[in-house]
C-alpha cells in the first residue's frame, strides 16, 4: 500500500529549496493584518446567541429542571436540556460517560445543565436566571484517594463497578522484583504533580446553521474535526453525510479543543430546533470548567541502579485524578507509564496506574498529554541516583543511553535518536562542565531528558483507513489547492503542507493554496494531537505530490520526446536536464498534464506501520517514530523569600528534520515557556467546596513577556527513515524536560530536593527550614559548593 | 452560591456582578443609542446599547473583527487598541467612552502604512510574519499595537523595555522569543540596520545510520 511506502530522507531531486529553509506562514500576514477569521468573528443573518446553565454542586442529582419562565422570556427562542440530547459520547468510543447537558446528574461545579438560545447575549444570560433546577446534592469527592477509598458511597458514575475507578492498568516488563534485589542501590520516592491548563487565548466557541435541506454546519475552534464530526453524528442522531464541520483560524488548542464539547452540541441542536443560526462563546471563566488540562498525579518510583550508573529496574506505582469524566483518560492511564521507556535503556520495567474520578473539571489532553508528569518524577529521581553515585548527572543519561534503531523494553520501535548530541549541546552551550556544582549558593544548572511520540498507531476508533489524507487539485493557472483534514491550530502545518507540494513540485510556495479541516471538502485527518500532523499529513502530502508530479513529468517528457528522467520541476519551471534550452512554465506544464490526463489533480495518505508490543494496550503509545530532547535550567533561588527564578533555558530537541525551522524553534520555545510556567506559576485546582480556586487569567498565572527567561533552542536533526524528508515531532517534546531540569537547578542552587510542583516560595522555605532542621552545622552558610552539598546530603541519608 | 450562571460575560461569577432583571433584559431593545466613532480615519456611525464595550461595538456592530476577545475582563491584552495613540484595553472601555477620540485597530496599520507610501504590510506585522511570531495569531493584534505604541513614544528602546511595554499582552504559543526578536527587528530594519539574528540554531546534523530500515517493531 502506497501509504506506507516510506519515501526517503533526501530532497526529491539533489537539494532542497523549500523545506528546510526558514519560511513565512501560508497564513502570517492574514493573521498579523487582522483579516483571519476565527470562530467567534463569523456573524450570519439572523443569528441568535446562546448560553449555558452551569451547575452550582459539585455532586449533585438532578431531581428536576423546569424551564417554563425561560422560555417565557421575550427574545428566548429555545431552552434545551439533557432530556433534548441524552446519547452519551466521549472521545475514547469505549468510555462514553458525557452528555451534552446532564442527564441525570451534575458531577462538578461547571457542569453544564441547560441552554438557551436567545436574540443576544444579555437576553440569554437573563434567560438562564429564570430556569429552576431542583438539586439532591451529594457527597463529592476533591482528593484521589478519599474518592478512591469512600466513593462507593455516591459513585460519580454509574455502572463502573461501584467505585471511582476511570481506568487501571498494570504492565511488567522483564523480571523488576530480582533486578531490585540485584541492585547496589535503589532509590525510592513520592512525587505530585498538580494540575495545570491550557489557556489557549482563544475561548472556545462554536457557531451552527442548520439548511432548511436537512444540513448542519458547524464552525468550531476544535483542533480534531473529524472527531466532533463523528460525535455530533452520534448525538444528533443525523447521518454524518448531513454534517459539516469546519474548523475556522484557530486561536490556541494545546490540547485543550481535542474533545467534543457541550457547546458544540448545544448550537447545533439549538440550531436545528429554531430553524436560526446559533452561536456560543464560552467566557473565560467557563473555559477553566471545561478544563481537560494535566492530569494531577501521586507518583511513587523505585529505580535500581549498579555502582557504575547502569539502571537495572524502574518500578512506578501512580494515581492520576481524572477530575469528573472519561475524556481521554484511558490513554493518558497508559501514556503514564508507556512513554517513560527512553531516551534511557530500562532492562526491567514496571508501572501501575489507576485514574480515579473526583467531583472536579475533567482533566484530559495537555501539550505532553500523559508523560510530563511521569518525566517530572523519574528526571528528579535521575538526579537523586546521580547524586548518590556521584556520577555528573549528565554523565549518567549517557551511560544510561537506550541507542537508536532498537527496542525499549515495553516493545515500541525506536528509529532515529538524536539524545546524545542533545545532551552535547546543552552541556556545552550552558558552560556545565566548568559551572555545574560550583556556582555560589544560591544559583543552580539542572538537567533532564525525555523522549515523545510522533503520531500514535491507535487511532482511536478501530480501523484500517488511513490516518491522514490529502487531496491535490492542479490548476491551469500554475495553481495546486492542497485539500487537508489537518487542524492548523498555530502550530503551522498547512504551512508545512504548502512548502512540501511546492518541493514536490518544483514550485513557488506562493503558488500552493491550502483548504483545511472542512469535512465536506477535504479528505479525513484524525486531527491535531499526540504531535501526529506534520509526521503524518506530512508523509500523506509526499505521497500525493509524487504521483502529480509523476503526470505533470509523463507529460512534458512525451511533449518533448525525451525520457522521464531527463525532466525536472524546480524553480517554477520544468527543465530537460541535457538541453537547459528547453524549459517550460509550471503553468505550461499542468496545462500539457492537463491535456494528457483530464483534469488534473492527486490524492495521498499515510497510515502507521504495525506498532507495538504484542500485549493489551501494547499499541498505545506505540510511536513511528519518536523526538528527544535535552533540557538544562539555570535558576537563582532566593533563601529569604523562597522566590526561585530562572535565569536561562538551553533546549536541544531532536525533531528530525527541521521542515520550516522557525516554526520548529517556535515550538520549542512555547514548550519551554510553557513548562517553566506550570513547574512555578500555574495551578488549576479547586477549593474545599469544589469551586475552581481562580478561573481567570488573572489568578492563573500566565508568565507575562517579563516573567518568562531567555531560552536558547539548539535543533537537532537525526534523519528519520519514517519521517516526510526525516521529520519527528517538534511540538510538545520540549516541554517534558524543561520542568525536571528546573527542579534539579533548585537542587544544584540550594540542596533542596522539591519533589512536589508547583515551586512555590512555600515550597522552597519551608524544604529550606527542612534542611537547616536537618543540618544545623552546615546549613546557613553561604559558601558550600554543590559537592559538598552532595557529600552532606550522602552523610545524612546514611 | 452565586455559580449556578456562568454565562455572565463579566467576572467570576460567584463575585458581584450585573444581574439583569426581567424589565431589561431585551438590551438590544433597551437604551441603544445613536453613536459615532472615529475608527482608522473614518467616522463610523452605527447604534449600539449603553453598556457595550468598545471591542463590543469594533466586532459586532462595525465588522472590525480584528480585535480578539480572550477574557473580556482586561487580563489578557488580546482587545488592546490605540486610543490617541495610547495601548487601551477595549473591552475595560465603554463604546459610549471613546467617542471624540481616534482609535486605531489592526485593520488600520496596513492602511495607514500604504497611505504614507509603503507597500505591503506594516513593517511591525511584517517582522511578526517574517519571524514566526504568528502562531495561533490571537492575541498578536493587541501585541502589534502595543509594539507600535512603544515605538511611537520611544524609536529605540531596549529588550526591558520592549519586555514591559508588552507585559500586558499575554501571549500562550511562542515563550515570546520571536516577538521580542520581531519587534527588535522591525526596530533594527526602521533604522536602516540589520535585525537581531534569532535566538535558535541548529546543532550539527546526526550522521543516518546506516542500517535505516524499519521493521514492524514487535518483539
């Protein structure tokens, strides 16, 4: 099958001339003019504006909603309910356990309940005053393991064997019980990670129109089309040939726009019951209740190790608070232990994780989506065995290093490997030889690493149908329209689609249009998440641009009577290479193609190989091909008022080929950025009562352009036999090291072992005053170099 | 609890806010007035209810969709416009408020740019395009103002000052690296210099192993 013909590391012919090059964005000036339409700037005839009804509990039963003064309201067109929508859905086809509106019960405070359809905005927002909803409130459940231990006493779903179990899954790989025992040591410790959000600036937002012909056209600010297609088909009960979903501009996702959401329903019933356009803007504040952020996880990891550095056993046991439903959670329970297994050689391996339900926003995809956490707790750990070995910690990822073109020990195929040459630059670039253990107190370099997915082989729903497809379509003018299900939420990749035709094609990428995420006009893309799009839709657009090219070639080789090999597209122009005289515009040149084989045009896709171990859940996580990074953190850390800052970030991330390098460079700095924010700002929780701590942008910390520190992007291209020209993913890798290598600076700066995030200045005295407690002879003075401290700390651990 | 509506469009929900009684609640229909606005050169006459925010009346009722609305709540900076050339935040400032003064929104750089007798974008929004600035692009409207605003007072400033003069513009995608290097350039190329070479590079290339074939990867 064409699709997974893998289709080489080089340029198509001797050089590049597009790909490779730093390039403007297909859509850059559109957005930097104002003139980009997203979402919330479509306004159609005769749109009326809709809000949502939010439950008040965070538990509760709904013993009955009674909307009559509602719809009494003038200027109220439509109230509709749970009752009007009672099909669940979910993203995982096997956990659907959300309604568009509660059915029965509300299970978080934000949980949506009823909405209303209205002239405008302040009618609509009156309107919702005016529904009466009569709650039995429950007991709710805020902590992991009180809902784990108590919850059958109010399940927060039914039917889940009575406990508040989401999801479980237990793996061992080799024999971890005798390699601990065979160790020469073994470190074992507790590590939190708390929750954190998307914050996308873009509020989520969708609009409907429902033809009088029975057509349902949704816009969404969704980053996976195809899948709010399919559950709209579901929830509406229409045939998915009547419904189009259109993704406009898209102002962030980060995971955060990856499920289906109730505003998406809501519209589009709101819709197809008052024969009006619908539109809904969720405020700021209901974005924080739609949440799907990083999962909070308690995380206990045993790692052996011989005296020379070499790992023999990881043991990870880990309790994921999967907030109030399924989301993605299923994947992010497997993702919690299968995507540790590199950049590091574990001869043995074992992880349990259990996602538990609790009465809060649910958790789900975020940049990273399932292995930050888990990278946090055995990055710190790392540096604990370095420490206690007295190995450099550097020294000891190397000695650990899994190698390129093997296997991890959970069975997923790892191509190229660039690690080690991260690990070089970073060393380097950051002067860790001469600087790391003898800065002065108080300031600190630490390092981590990690590995990350391009694109998983699950694609969710069982099928066999490509993961990614593209539609080409060559016109007479000299133009090719390139038809992609993939979701350009910033990240660039109709930019990477126009710049791989025009490399193809020996064109101008001026000359290359893009129309994406529209399902009634482009071919299925399963969307943007798990860092699939470039690798994939990538892949997908070599293959379609070839067999254009291959007509376009045919054509003007019969033209001119030579042999095929003889003709070349580049430059705008097609060649003969032994009469340079002998030339022809692109444009001449579709025009013969055209004259040769009708009308003009190719399709492409890209389906993964057979991945994985041969065990349940052996293929989640289960990658093409997979990125690597390295991070070293610079920090200062304030002894008096527990403040830690960071004063540099040096990011070596291999992505494989750098299609378009300014956007690879974009992407891992908005990792770093992002990071950096969650490990000392950013938290998403909620209070004793379950109500959210501070949904605005205010009480969520967002780093300001002032906040956030210099961060240094090295790339680095290991050529990847499976990648579109050797491309890996680029996009959410580089976040994963960046919050361990910041914890381990703290450590380099001030000896304190934080193995709960956030860093807080709480935080960081209160493990300051721990070590002072701990130390009473060593600790307060200013001088100490860092293996001194490490000797300090060797001597009290025993 | 003051939760059960979160469709208020102004602040935590469980804080003080407007509640609209039965009377007023149809607000198209109720205390809309004539307003005039002079918005990138042109005075723009439309109707519009009292409460309504200029960002507000900029995208529904003039079309002007360029000004993004991230928090409505003054948090995030993506509604920021010039008023008499300063960065506000327009969804702080009531329509009715900015009658009588000259507000400049994305839509008015290019514009204006051509008019002086340039070409293409304006050179601010060209060095966000030129140096991957744009990723989402949401808030960058608001960024770009606050970058011109800076610049009209002060044609040189420094990274600081660069940094503070878009403190109040959150952006989510970039780490900001490529804005401060965007606006740095714009600066360096208005000055007839060169602009700052970016803050990546890329390390050397990995020889390809020689054994790159690919199996199925099982066990």
């Amino acid at each position: 099958m064409a699709a997974r013909d893998q289709h080489g590391v080089g340029a198509p012919f001797g050089e590049f001339h597009v790909v490779g090059k730093p390039q403007r964005k297909v859509d850059g000036l559109a957005k930097a003019t104002g003139t980009a339409l997203y979402t919330d700037d479509i306004v159609l005839p005769g749109m009326l504006h809709a809000k949502t009804l939010r439950s008040p509990h965070p538990h509760a039963r709904i013993v009955s909603i009674d909307t009559t003064r509602a719809r009494a309201l003038p200027g109220v067109h439509a109230v509709i309910t749970g009752q009007d929508m009672p099909i669940k859905y979910g993203v995982i086809p096997w956990t659907p356990d959300e309604n568009a509106l509660a059915v029965d019960k509300v299970r978080f405070i934000g949980d949506e309940v009823a909405a209303v359809a209205a002239v405008d905005e302040d009618t609509a927002n009156a309107a919702l005053d005016l529904i009466d909803v009569v709650y039995e409130v429950l007991p709710a459940y805020f902590d992991p393991r009180q809902s784990l231990e108590q919850g059958q006493a109010a399940p927060i779903h039914a039917g889940k064997k009575g406990d508040n179990v989401s999801k479980h899954v237990s793996l061992d790989f080799g024999d971890v019980d005798a390699a601990l025992a065979a160790a020469d040591v073994v470190l074992e410790g507790e590590y939190r990670f708390h929750g954190s959000t998307h914050g996308a600036i873009e509020p989520h937002c969708a609009v409907a129109r429902y033809d009088a012909d029975g057509l349902l056209t949704l816009w969404s600010a969704t980053q996976i089309t195809h899948y709010v297609h399919r559950a709209l088909s579901s929830v509406l009960e229409l045939a998915p040939e009547r419904i189009r979903v259109v993704q406009p501009c898209l102002g962030g996702a980060f995971g955060g726009k990856s499920d289906p959401f109730s505003l998406e329903f809501c519209v589009a019933k709101l819709a197809m019951v008052t024969g009006r356009p619908v539109k809904m803007l969720w405020t700021r504040e209901e974005v924080f209740y739609a949440h799907r952020g990083r999962h909070p996880m308690q995380m206990r990891y045993k790692t052996g190790a011989m005296r020379d550095g070499r790992i023999t056993a990881v043991d990870a046991k880990i309790l994921i608070d999967g907030g109030s439903y399924s989301s993605f959670g299923l994947v992010t329970t497997y993702y919690s232990g299968q995507l540790l297994t590199g950049p590091y050689a574990f001869p043995s391996y074992r992880f349990d994780s259990t996602r538990v339900f609790t009465n809060k926003p649910p958790c789900g995809p975020k940049r990273g989506h399932g292995s930050v956490q888990p990278r946090f707790a055995f990055e710190v750990q790392l540096d604990e065995l370095a420490a206690q070995l007295s190995i450099d910690p550097i020294e000891l990822r190397r000695i650990n290093f899994l190698g390129e073109h093997t296997q991890t020990v959970n069975g997923q195929r790892i191509t190229s490997n660039g690690f080690m040459q991260c690990l070089d630059l970073v060393e380097r670039a950051s002067g860790w030889k001469e600087r790391y253990g003898k800065l002065p107190r108080g300031r600190g370099l630490g390092v981590a690493g990690s590995m990350y997915i391009s694109g998983t082989n699950y694609p969710i729903y069982p099928n066999d149908m490509p993961q990614a497809g593209i539609q080409l379509k060559a016109d007479r003018s000299g133009l090719v329209t390139v038809f992609t299900g993939g979701n350009d939420i910033g990240q660039g990749s109709s930019t990477i689609v126009a710049a791989i035709v025009a490399e193809e094609l020996g064109m101008d990428v001026r000359n290359v249009r893009v129309v994406a995420a529209d399902t009634d006009l482009c071919p299925v893309d399963l969307g943007a998440y798990s860092s699939r799009v470039t690798f994939m839709v990538g892949n997908a657009t070599i293959d379609a641009a070839r067999k254009l090219r291959g007509k376009v070639v045919t054509a003007v080789a019969e033209k001119w009577a030579v042999d095929e090999r003889r003709v070349r597209l580049m430059g705008g122009k097609a060649f003969d290479l032994d009469d340079p005289a002998r030339v022809l515009s692109t444009r001449e040149a579709f025009q013969l193609a055209e004259v040769r084989f009708d009308t003009l045009g190719a399709t492409g896709s890209y389906n993964t190989p057979t991945l994985g171990g041969d065990y349940r859940g052996g293929t989640i996580g289960a990658s093409p091909a997979y990125s690597f990074t390295a991070h070293v953190v610079e920090v200062d850390v304030d002894e008096e008022t527990g403040r830690v800052t960071v004063h540099k970030v040096w990011c070596a991330h291999d992505c494989g080929r750098a299609l378009n390098p300014t956007l690879v460079a974009g992407q891992i700095e908005g990792s770093c950025y992002m990071g950096i924010a969650e490990a000392l700002l950013e938290e998403h929780d909620v209070n004793r009562f379950g109500l959210h701590a501070g949904p605005s942008l205010l009480d969520y910390r967002m780093p300001t352009a002032l906040d956030t520190p210099e961060i240094e992007a090295f790339i680095v291209e290991s050529l990847d036999p499976e990648g579109p020209y050797g491309a890996k993913e680029a996009g959410e890798g580089p976040l994963h090291s960046s919050i361990p290598a910041l914890g381990n600076a703290i450590y380099d700066a001030v000896g304190i072992r934080l193995r709960e995030l956030p860093f807080t200045p709480g935080k960081v005295l209160r493990a300051l005053r721990e070590q002072r407690a701990a130390r009473p002879n060593a600790a307060t003075t200013a001088a100490g170099t860092a293996s001194q401290r490490v000797a300090h700390d060797r001597r009290r651990d025993g | 609890m003051g939760l059960p509506r979160s469709g208020a469009r102004h602040g935590h929900a469980s804080t003080g806010k407007k509640v609209l009684t039965r009377q007023s609640a149809i607000g198209t229909m109720h205390g809309v007035r004539p307003i005039t606005l002079e918005v990138n050169g042109d005075a723009h006459a439309t109707a519009a209810p009292d409460h309504w925010t200029l960002l507000e009346v900029l995208r529904y009722k003039l079309g002007l969709t360029g000004s993004k609305q991230g928090c409505d709540k003054g948090d995030c900076g993506a509604c920021t416009v010039l008023v008499d050339g300063q960065p506000r935040l327009a969804c702080l400032m009531l329509a009715r408020h900015a009658v009588g003064h000259i507000v400049t929104t994305i839509e008015g750089l290019r514009p204006a740019h051509i008019a002086a007798g340039g070409s293409g974008a304006d050179p601010i929004q060209d060095a966000f395009d030129r140096c991957g600035a744009l990723q989402c692009g949401f808030c960058q409207p608001g960024m770009m103002l606050s970058a011109r605003a800076l610049l009209a007072r002060t044609p040189e400033p420094s990274r600081h000052e660069i940094q503070a003069a878009l403190s109040g513009n959150l952006c989510r995608c970039t780490g900001y690296t490529q804005i401060l290097q965007a606006v740095e350039t714009a600066i360096a190329e208005s000055l007839g210099a060169e602009g700052p070479s970016a803050a990546w590079q890329r390390g050397p290339v990995p020889p390809v192993h020689p054994t790159g074939e690919v199996g199925d990867g099982r066990p």
